[in-house]
C-alpha cells in the first residue's frame, strides 16, 4: 500500500504506517506544493483509501519543572 500511495503523484513522500493500526498511513506534501487540491482528490478517488485528513505539523512546546 505505502508504495501505491507515492505513485498517485510525486509530491507525496512516504512518512509511515500510524501506531499499530496497520490499514492507517501517514503520508506528507510539502506547504509549498501548489498541488494540494488535486493530490487530496486523486487520494479521496483512488481505491481502497476509505479517507483523507489534513494534519497540520505542529511545533511541541516543553513544559517547564514547575508545570508537572
């Protein structure tokens, strides 16, 4: 499946499977890919992919000594 996945478009890189859910994978386009609409419905068409969700990366703060 993950090999399917890149070859819907070139902009799509591989990141992995989620957790132990075995039929969930992550894959990652860049913010300056001026594709972004077409690749979600080339996904949200292609068979056996049942969803797409958009994650936006978020940078994690650390919690300070004091907070725990």
């Amino acid at each position: 499946m993950p090999s399917s996945l890149t070859a819907v478009h070139p902009a799509i890189s591989y990141v992995g499977q989620v957790g132990q859910l075995q039929d969930v994978q992550l894959v990652s386009v860049s913010k300056d890919s001026e594709a972004i609409d077409d690749i979600l419905t080339l996904l949200r068409n292609s068979q056996g992919i049942s969803g797409v969700n958009i994650q936006e990366l978020k940078q994690r703060t650390k919690r300070g000594d004091d907070e725990l």
